[in-house]
C-alpha cells in the first residue's frame, strides 16, 4: 500500500519548513495542497516561498505549484486529478510523498477517497434543465437519488439542477480509487503567536511586493471581480487599488480576515478529528518528535 504523510495547520505556523526538513531526511517530494499556490504570477499573497524548499544546498522537489493562470479555473476535481497523476510520478521516483498544506478540503478529499466526476454546467442538458419547473426537476432528482439528497439541494433552482447533473454523471468516475496509508501531522501553535505572526507577516509582505504583485495582475487583465474571487490578500488590495478602501482600512480589514481564516482552518481540522482522523499535533520546533513518527511509520 502506497505511504502517504500529510503535514497540514493554520496558516503561519510554518507548514513548508517542516516538510521540507522531513522530506529531506526521509528522501520526500512535497505536494502542495493549497487552492491558490496552483496560479502562477501569484507568489507573495499565496505564501508560495519557494527559497523554502532549498535545504543545505539541495532543493526538495515540489508539486502543484504554478501549474495554470490566473484567468483559468481550479477546483477540487482538478487537485484530485493533479493529485493522483503526481502520485503516479512520485512512486516512480522511489520517494516518499508528503501531502503539505492548509486547503481543509483538498486534504479531506484524499484522505477519505472522494469519488468525483467531471461536470459540465454549462452543457446542453444543464441548458435545457433550466427551462424545466422546480417541482419537475425534484421529481427528477428524486429518480436519480430516492431521498438521498439534501435538503440544500432542493433550496433553490441552481442548486437542483446541479445536484441532478452531478446525479447524471456518476457512472463516469474518472478519479481512481487508491488507499493510502497514511500518517497526518498537524502543526499548532498557541492562538496569541499565531496572530502575531499573521500581522507581522502581513505588514512584511506589504512592504515588499505584494501590492505590486495585484498590479501586475490588473495590468495583464485580471478583473476587480476575479481578484475578489481569490480572497484575502489579492480582494482587499484590489479594492485598495480599486480606491474602495484605504490603505488603513484594507490593511484592518485584510489582517482580521487572515486571523477569521486561521480559525476557519482549524475548525475544519478539527471537523475531521471527529470524523476519526488521527492528526498527532506537534510545534514546529518539535521536529525530532516528527522524526521519530515518520521513522517508526515507514518501519512499520
């Protein structure tokens, strides 16, 4: 069975140096699970920090990083096709995969084997749909699904429709089922360094180019309203630049929502703890415990 670490944590608590450091020891490549580090022209906002994966004159080999534009779209069927196909790469190599990042959903989608297929909503059939009743499409649905769908699927028209055309398409599976054995650590830190840092981070980044990084995107043609779509950093600076806020407001407004995505992250880790995830949490200074997990997995 192929082995599999997963090294996942809020945001700054340094995720990328510690797998680095393992994947090192433990002859690794890492493979980003975070859903903006995939866009390339997009460095400073997504924490890409590639001179991380330089350790004592060598650099560690790394995946889905830079992999499309900005103007391209990336989802979570993407990551698992990526994901898989890397996979495939990383085992041909002889080396040991480690899973890095703090993408809740991309992790959770590997490590309990999320069976998705591809759909196409703005096909022909998704065309036709919309011209069908709501109380016909339920009926539809119903078929498809006998009181297995959710009542959120059933709230509003765009939601049934898509719930019937993913129904549709599940006879086409396209992602392969793998089992992994896996070991998952997580990386903590006490809730007051953490926000420290955030801040810190933030005011850095600023300083040295990140606001001219969302330039450069608005200057090769990325809308005001894709910018928002990418949170965070690329949305409050676009609105900065856009003359919505000030440079004292998107900066309290950018910090509080990195610290609100901080804590969503964790939620979203803890959500899978009570699922039956074991995630043993460490600091990042406990590298030799981490040592010590991987060594006694990889024997074992």
């Amino acid at each position: 069975m192929q082995k599999l670490i997963v090294i996942l944590g809020p945001t700054a608590v340094g995720k990328t140096k510690f797998a680095v450091q393992l994947a090192n020891k433990f002859n690794g490549e890492i493979i980003s699970a975070d859903s903006r580090q995939v866009y390339k022209s997009m460095d400073i906002g997504t924490g890409k920090d590639i001179d991380e994966y330089l350790i004592n004159g060598k650099i560690i080999t790394y995946h889905l990083i830079d992999v499309i534009n900005p103007t391209e779209e990336y989802d979570l069927f993407s990551f698992q096709k990526d994901f898989y196909n890397t996979i495939n790469q990383v085992s041909k190599n002889k080396t040991l995969p480690f899973l890095t990042g703090g993408t809740g959903l991309y992790i959770h989608s590997i490590l309990m084997n999320y069976q998705l297929c591809e759909v196409d909503f703005s096909s022909p059939r998704a065309k036709f749909l919309t011209s069908i009743e709501e109380d016909e499409l339920i009926k539809i649905l119903d078929k498809l699904k006998p009181n297995q769908h959710n009542t959120t699927d059933i709230k509003e028209k765009s939601r049934i429709i898509n719930a019937i055309l993913i129904a549709e398409n599940k006879s086409k599976i396209e992602q392969p089922k793998i089992e992994f054995d896996t070991l998952v650590i997580g990386i903590a830190e006490e809730r007051e360094i953490i926000k420290q840092r955030i801040t810190t981070r933030l005011k850095y980044r600023l300083e040295n180019g990140m606001i001219e990084e969302v330039q450069k995107l608005i200057f090769d043609g990325i809308s005001y309203e894709r910018l928002d779509s990418f949170g965070l950093e690329y949305k409050f600076i676009g609105k900065y630049l856009n003359g919505k806020l000030t440079y004292n407001d998107m900066f309290q407004k950018l910090n509080s929502a990195i610290h609100q995505f901080s804590k969503r992250q964790m939620t979203w880790f803890r959500k899978m703890e009570k699922e039956g995830i074991l995630i043993n949490w460490m600091k990042f200074s406990e590298i030799e415990k981490a040592n010590l997990l991987v060594s006694n997995f990889l024997n074992n």
